[in-house]
C-alpha cells in the first residue's frame, strides 16, 4: 500500500484493510495506529484523521465487518433462486463461510457486548435480509408462524455454532459444507407448521 491512495482519499478505507490484515495475522493485541500508519505509507499522524484513537479504529474495523458480512450475505441471496429454501441455504453457506474464513473479524464482532447504538446499526442489515428470508418460509408455508427475531436466533445461533466447531478444529474443515446443509434440513424440518 502506498500513500497514493491516500492522495485520492482512501486513506480510511486503506486503513480498514490493513488492519484486518494485522487482525488475521497477529491479533486485535498488535492493532496500532502507527503500525497501520507505516503499512499504508503515510505519516504517523494521518490515521488520527479517521481514527482520534486505538479504540475508535476497532470499533470502525468492527462496524466493518458488520457491513462485510450483509454484502457477502445480500450479494449471495440475490443470486440464489428466489425461492425460500435457496435463499436460506445461501444464507446459511455465506454465513458459515464468512464466519469461519475471517476467523479473527468474527471474533472481535462477537466479542463485545453490542449495548452501543453504532454496533447495532451495523448489525441490522444482516439481521434484517435473515429475518425477510424466514417471512417469506412463514408466507410459502415452509416455516410455522411466530416470533422472527426469536426464530432467526435459533438459526444464527446453529450456523455461529457450525462455525465455532470448524474454528476451534472440532471437526474437520471438509465436512463444513455437509454440516450447513444438515443444519439446514434440520432447521427447516424442525420449524414445519
């Protein structure tokens, strides 16, 4: 990275990627401000311009994530068939993917408690293509009738699980894509009117 995307006005966006990348590679422990500095080839005082402090560039490397997440998601459910069942597997499989191949994003996301009105913003978009895909299952008869936000944590938190055993190496990386869709079987089975 050089500092000619600084001068074209990506500086923040250049900033964003690098210390995702510092995240992958060595923890939310080694994110500074001047270490991104010197990744990105500017000075150590122009971070300071998108980001007054260390906690305000991971809370923008977590809201980050958040906004990966929905594309990655709203990207997958649109080119899936417009059906429930293929919307939900494209959910599913997204989701896992995600969680499972930004092992260390999906951890600082997950790591906090989300009481900051910013975290929850960032949240709501991926929450919300969830839930619009588990009314159309209730509208085409696929899932019973109830509450959304109660039916989508049940599902979030089977995919976020699926996750946590493939990161943790519990099971083998190989059978991720036979877990989501036995996870989704069982979910929609078990959610029948």
């Amino acid at each position: 990275m050089t500092d000619e995307r600084y001068h074209h006005g990506n500086l923040r966006t250049t900033l964003l990627e690098a210390a995702q990348e510092t995240l992958r590679e060595s923890g939310v422990d080694a994110l500074s401000l001047r270490d991104l500095a010197r990744r990105a080839g500017v000075s150590h005082a122009a971070p300071r311009r998108h980001f007054p402090d260390r906690q305000e560039l991971i809370d923008a490397l977590t809201i980050s994530g958040f906004e990966q997440l929905h594309e990655q998601l709203r990207t997958a459910t649109d080119a899936a068939d417009p059906d429930f069942r293929s919307r939900l597997q494209a959910i599913a499989d997204t989701y896992v993917n995600f969680a499972s191949g930004d092992v260390a994003l999906l951890e600082l996301m997950f790591r906090r408690k989300h009481d900051s009105e910013r975290f929850v913003q960032a949240a709501h978009p991926s929450f919300a293509l969830m839930a619009s895909v588990l009314a159309q299952g209730q509208a085409e008869g696929e899932l019973q009738a109830g509450d959304l936000e109660r039916i989508g944590t049940v599902l979030l938190a089977t995919l976020h699980g699926i996750a946590t055993v493939i990161n943790g190496g519990l099971a083998p990386v190989e059978v991720l894509d036979g877990l989501v869709d036995t996870a989704v079987e069982q979910f929609v089975r078990g959610a029948r009117p």
